[in-house]
C-alpha cells in the first residue's frame, strides 16, 4: 500500500528568519501583519509532503496509472493546475518507493534545479522528490497557497542554497510562514485573480483550437487535392535568420533575449539582457515564426514583445509572398525528420545543419495557396490574439497579486479592475 502520512524526516525547522517579500518568510518575520490578515506557521494549515523516484532499473514501475510529476512538467504548467503528465508510475512503484500518492489540490513547489516553479495538482498524483508539495487544511485555500508561492518565486529562490546546485532545503520548508487573512478572505482574493486565470485558459484554448483547424485545413488540402501541390526545398519558403550569442554579463535595453525556454515556457529565471544594438534581422516581434534547430527543436509562434533571437534559434522570414502560418505549417511537418536527424549523435551535436532546410516540402500552388489564405490566416490572427490578450491579463494578474495579498487592494477595487479587463 502507497504511504499516506508525512514522513520527511531530516533536520528540525530552521530557527533562522529570511523573510520574503509579502506574505511568506522562513520563520516568523519582525513585520505586522495587515489589517486583517495573520503570520501562521504554513505546516500548521498544510501538511508537509516530499516525493520520490521509483527505480529506474525496475520497469514494471513506471508507466502505470499514477500521474507523476517532474521537473519538466513544473517548468512546463508553471502557475497551472495540472492533470496529465509526461511520466506515469504504476501501483508497484508506489508500494516499493517513498512516493506517495496526493490528493487533488495539492501545490507542489519545485525546491531544486529549477527552483520556484509551482503547479496544483487537478487529480492525484505523486511527484519525484524535487518537490515541496503541500496538502491544504480548512484554513487555507490550496489556489490561495498557490497565489502565494507564485508570488514570492524570487523569494523562494533565495531561501535556496547549496554549491553545485541551489535547493530549498526541508529545514527552510518546514519553517516558512504565510500570512492569510481568513478563509473567507481568502475565497473573495481567489475570485478575482481566478477570473483572469480563467479568461487565459479559454484564451489557451481558443489559440491552440485554431492551431489545431489550421493544421487539419491543411492536412485535408494535401490529401485530396495533392496535384495544387508542388515540391520544393524549405529553404525557398523562407529565409532561415540565425541569432547572435549573448553574454550574461550584458546589461542595459531590458529586451529579453529569447532562447529555447524562453520558446517552450516563456521567459525564464536566467533569461539575459543586453546593451549591444542589434540589426533588426535579430529581432523577433509578434506574429513572428521562430525555429529551435536544437535541443527541443521547436517551431512556435512568438507572441510577446520584441526580442533578441539568440544563436539557437532561426526566425523564419516568408519568401515569395508567402504567409507567415504557411512557412509554419511547413517546418512543423519537417519537425519528426529533423529531430530524428538531431537524434543521430554519430553525426551532428544534437541538432540539424542548414543544408537540412534545403530538403523538399510540398508548398500549396498560388491559387491552392490563395485559396487556404482565406481560411487560415484568419484562424492564425484570432490564435495570435488571444495569446496576446492572455499575456495582458498574465500581467494585470501580476499586478494584482501583492497588492491583494499585502491588503493594499481592497478586494472590491480590484474587482471593478478585473471587470473592465476582461
């Protein structure tokens, strides 16, 4: 039988104070709490739980169904509720590990190699020991737990420490304290800032529908009309533009400069910044189609402000009058075959060259291409849109947050805010 009680064992709690920046510190913080609101021990409304790996050398442990979550699936639902996994563990795993399994609700915080990354658990799940998992008594709302960890991220990341690797270790952990005003309290601050999260998971969806249509348009053109088609090397539908390396140590315009993460996740804890001016072939702007051509070798749409592309990285710029979802409806139908050629290390660093963009795709005809125009390049600007409305609400969200949960907001203001927002 999977364990269900809290066995974490190790160190006491540390008797050290790191406060963070609003509503959690390590210890009790020499701050009043606002009006309203308490400093609590978070182990006293949240029970503590860690999480394990089952073996990797038994099989019959893994591909169960038991989602468990990992590193990448925190980096990739950062500030989500998530219920599908990349991994699964089997019922074995569980009886033969110190995974344990936790009930929906509970808010996971990763507390090593990336740290700060928080997700709620939609169904049961275990997670690998990576995790600070919290499972939430009455007196604290698991979203509301959650608000505050997404909160404090840059808190979090100083409590960590360690040479090789940063970690928040469960000394830290058992000693963090929030403040909260009652649950009560606690519901009406959910509403608000659960009404913009929602407005971006509709947002999400609509985007990756219209994808979704945009890619079966498509697909069904090619198959029952394959003679408006033409074959013709990728590198004729658009011209590949590398990026430029970056140092760290560069300061200055505050433009993000973008790389692979920054593509899958948005942007990252480490994400640089850089003085040097750059040409505007480097640049990437809204609507842009940008191309990993290693590592995850990923094709996506940008949809945040302009950016420095980095040397990881291809912006498609369309030849010929060709739109921007044609060039990305191409490299996505290459993306199997150049991942299989990045998979062959006999042969290349993990990654394709550029004499790979010269292999044939099939490119539509002009009034094939004329005729799908019409059909996609809607789908593709109301995708782009809502990602961009998602990123304005993601912020408003971010605004919000500490001023609600430091009581500098009332919540009645802030909801005529989120009102005239959405």
């Amino acid at each position: 039988m999977a364990r269900t009680t809290t066995v974490t064992g190790g160190r006491a709690a540390t008797t050290g104070i790191i406060p963070g920046k609003w509503a959690l510190s390590v210890g009790r913080p020499p701050v009043p709490a606002p009006a309203g609101f308490r400093w609590t021990p978070l182990s006293s409304v949240a029970r503590l739980e860690s999480g394990h790996t089952p073996s990797r050398q038994h099989p019959e442990y893994w591909g169960g169904d038991v989602p468990w979550i990992g590193i990448k699936d925190a980096t990739r639902n950062h500030g989500r509720t998530i219920e599908n996994t990349l991994q699964t563990i089997t019922q074995a795993g569980l009886n033969n590990s110190s995974a344990r399994l936790l009930p929906a609700g509970t808010v996971c915080l990763s507390r090593t190699a990336s740290v700060g990354y928080v997700v709620t658990m939609g169904v049961p799940m275990a997670t690998s020991q990576d995790f600070i998992n919290w499972v939430c008594g009455p007196e604290i709302s698991s979203r509301y737990l959650h608000y505050i960890l997404l909160m404090e991220q840059e808190s979090v990341r100083r409590f960590a420490h360690g040479t090789t690797h940063q970690t928040v270790y469960f000394p830290e952990a058992k000693a963090f304290h929030v403040c909260i005003p009652d649950r009560a309290g606690q519901e009406r601050v959910v509403a608000v800032l659960g009404a913009l999260d929602d407005k971006i998971a509709v947002n999400e969806g609509i985007a990756a529908t219209a994808d979704e249509l945009s890619g079966e348009i498509f697909r069904y053109a090619m198959t029952t009309s394959p003679d408006r088609f033409a074959e013709c090397p990728l590198s004729e539908t658009a011209q590949f533009i590398n990026g430029r390396a970056f140092t760290k140590d560069a300061t200055g315009t505050g433009r993000m400069v973008i790389r692979i993460a920054e593509i899958n996740s948005g942007p990252g804890n480490s994400t640089v910044y850089n003085e040097i001016e750059v040409s505007d072939d480097h640049l990437a702007r809204p609507g842009d189609v940008l191309f990993a051509w290693s590592g995850s070798l990923t094709v996506a749409r940008w949809f945040r402000p302009e950016a420095i592309i980095n040397q990881h990285i291809f912006k498609c710029v369309p030849k010929h009058g060709n739109p921007h979802w044609l060039v990305s409806q191409l490299v996505h139908r290459k993306i199997d075959d150049f991942r299989a050629i990045a998979a062959d290390k006999a042969t290349t660093m993990g990654h394709i060259q550029r004499r790979h963009l010269d292999e044939p795709v099939s490119v539509p005809k002009p009034d094939e291409l004329t005729a799908l125009d019409s059909r996609i390049a809607p789908l593709w600007e109301r995708a782009l849109l809502a990602e961009r409305e998602s990123l304005s609400l993601a912020a408003l969200r971010d605004t919000l947050l500490p001023q609600l949960m430091s009581g500098r907001l009332r919540v009645k203001d802030a909801e005529k805010i989120v009102e005239d927002a959405t």
